[in-house]
C-alpha cells in the first residue's frame, strides 16, 4: 500500500468544533486512487461527519479488507486506530476487536467485491450476529482494484470495460438494524446518514454508490485509454490513468435524479420520500424491488430499528472493555470455573 503523508500546513481560518480540533485533523494520508475516484468522496463525507459529531479520533477503529475501497481508511482519521486485513475477511476481525474492546467506534470500510462476492459469508454473520459497527460498502459494481471485473452486485445484462456481459444476477446488500444507501456525490445525503450510522447501537449498512472512472466507461472515452495503453505496452507496462473529475449530485427527497457517469451511462438515483416510513423492513424490500424493476437505486434511510441490540447484549459480555479487566476478573479461580462448568451438567 502506498502512504504520501499530508504536509503538516498551520490553517488559522478553520473552524474548531466542540473538541477544539479542526477538520484537519481528521484527514489522513494522501489519497492514491484515481482522480475523480466515488471513493474519495466517501473518505471526505466520514471526515465531515466525525468532525461535526465531535468524535475523538482515537476513539475510532477503522477495519478494511483489501481493493480500492479498503485503502480508503489511510485517507482518512489518521489519528485513528486501523487494520488492512484479507480480502473479504474485515467482518471477522472487526467482530473480534469489538468484542475485545467495546468502547471504541467501529469503521468497517470495504468494497462490492470485498463484502459481496469473497466476503459474502464473512459479511452476512457479521450482520447477524448484531456487531455494533458503522459498515461502509463502496460500491462502484467490479473489482476496481484488480482491473474492472464484474462483482456480485452488477447488474445482469450490464458489461464490463473488457466487453464482457454479466449473466448473473446482482447482490442486494440489506438486512441489519440500519440499512441505508446513498450516492459518494451526495454529500448532504451522505454526511447526515453517517452521522446517524454512527450513532446506532448495533449493525449500520451504508450502501454508498460510488463510480469507479476507469473501469466503467468501456464506451466512447475508453478509446483513447486503450490507444496510450497499447502503445504504452511495449516500452514499460505503465498505465495511463486519465484524471476524472468528481460526480456530483444534488436533487429533493421524492425526485429521481439521473446521473450521468464518466462513460455516458446514466445511473437513475430515486431518493425517498420525506414521509418515507423506514421502520417496516418487509414494505422497504418490497419498495426496493419495485424500484429495482422501474430501473431506479433508491436512496437514503431503507430501514432502521431504533430498538435494536449489539452482540454484546446477545453473549451479555462485561461492561468493560477486556484490556482494562484484572488478573483477579480475568482467573476468577476454582471455584468460578466449578460453578461454570457445573452449569452445563
Ligand atoms: C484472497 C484474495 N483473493 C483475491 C484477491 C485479488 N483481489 C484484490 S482486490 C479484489 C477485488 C476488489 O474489489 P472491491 O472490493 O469491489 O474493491 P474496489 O477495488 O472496487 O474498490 C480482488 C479480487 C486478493 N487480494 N485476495
Ligand atoms: S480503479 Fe476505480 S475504484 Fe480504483 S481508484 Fe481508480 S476509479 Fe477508484
Ligand atoms: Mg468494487
């Protein structure tokens, strides 16, 4: 993984919040990833909302596996606890890590390919198990990282930049306490919906749309890449990466906006109604599917249950994280360990 560290620059003018810390500090590295990336505009709405929400940073724990989307946590709280993991195998050492120590806030950052394809079964008992996490999916629909290949939430019918046709059909990632989807260009959708994700007790899905700008546009521009490339190939094996801008999007719950992407496909993003009722799971999977068949991704907050408990209250752990227990709490002794095991006779 690549680090290019922030210039430490004195900017008088930014605005402390209530921790006297300024947005400067919850930055991170340098970002690697293509120019225009949906990726870095996810990295910029977390650093918002932590900032706004005057969260400690040493407070946070971010978890990645591996892709575009898990080098993410490097651009991003730089003062912050962070682990690269396998690809696809975040779910289980963030479980671990929680269940070690439950004070810390949760980030578990990852890609289409991270959580739906390799990391599906990781993923699923993660949600199940009720793990207290904020649970990002940047989802562009391939594998970025690896060059472009379909993930498991492409769409059927739809081709990669190698022509390809995808025949199967797609992943839809819901089914935690907190279900939410929303789109990187978004950002006065986006930063409200991480605060809220922050702030629920138990699993957050945020499905976040997130356009990757070189491997979904195999139409039109993708000649010229393809043309440097090519003549590239014989010299060294550089890749000709041409900068993007960022998409952006604005537009009033109740309305369906079209978004064009760098390739000229339009993606229509249809954001819930103000009087969106969010806590009947069974009318927001049959909402979804009814968009899904009009050809729209619905965005915003799916489903929430403002009751719902953590894995903690499940296994009903100690209240204090595991590193500030004793040796006396930690080897109860003989007797303790008679009482237990006389428990399961
Ligand atoms: C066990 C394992 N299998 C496959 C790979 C190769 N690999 C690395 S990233 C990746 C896909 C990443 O896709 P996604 O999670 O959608 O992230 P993106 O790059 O699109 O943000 C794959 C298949 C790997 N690193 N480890
Ligand atoms: S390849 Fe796609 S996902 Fe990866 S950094 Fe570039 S634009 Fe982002
Ligand atoms: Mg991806």
């Amino acid at each position: 993984m690549t680090y290019i560290t922030k210039p430490k620059l004195h900017h008088p003018g930014l605005k402390p919040n209530a921790l006297g810390l300024t947005h400067r500090d919850y930055e991170g590295s340098v970002s690697t990833l293509c120019a225009g990336c949906g990726h870095d505009s996810i990295s910029a709405a977390l650093i918002q909302a932590c900032y706004e929400l005057n969260i400690e940073p040493h407070r946070v724990a971010k978890l990645s596996g591996i892709g575009c989307s898990s080098k993410t946590p490097d651009y991003l709280l730089g003062q912050s606890h962070g682990f690269n993991s396998v690809h696809g195998r975040m779910p289980s050492v963030l479980t671990g890590a929680n269940l070690a120590n439950r004070e810390l806030i949760y980030f578990g950052i990852s890609g289409d390919g991270d959580s739906a394809s390799i990391g599906l079964g990781q993923f699923a008992h993660a949600v199940r198990r009720g793990v207290d996490m904020v649970y990002i999916c940047e989802n562009n629909g391939v594998y970025g990282l690896t060059k472009g290949q379909f993930s498991a939430t492409a769409d059927q019918g739809s081709k990669s930049k190698a022509g390809g046709l995808n025949t199967d059909s797609p992943i839809d990632l819901v089914g935690a306490s907190f279900v939410a989807r929303s789109f990187s260009g978004d950002k006065h959708q986006l930063v409200p919906l991480l605060k809220a994700a922050i702030t629920h007790q138990g699993p957050a899905i945020l499905d976040v749309i997130s356009p990757c700008v070189q491997f979904n546009n195999h139409a039109g521009s993708t000649k010229s890449y393809d043309f440097v490339r090519a003549h590239n190939e014989a010299v060294n094996r550089l890749d000709f990466l041409p900068a993007r801008s960022e998409i952006t999007v604005e537009h009033e719950p109740g309305t369906v906006a079209h978004v064009t992407q760098h390739d000229g496909s339009v993606i229509k993003l249809a954001k819930l109604h103000a009087d969106y009722d969010p806590h009947d799971r069974v009318r927001a999977m049959a909402y979804l599917q009814e968009r899904h068949a009009a050809g729209e991704i619905v965005t915003g907050l799916l489903y929430v249950d403002e009751n719902a408990d953590d894995l903690h209250a499940h296994l009903d752990t100690v209240a204090r994280p595991l590193n500030r227990l004793g040796e006396k709490e930690l080897c109860p002794g003989g007797a303790a360990l008679d009482a237990v095991n006389a428990s399961y006779r």
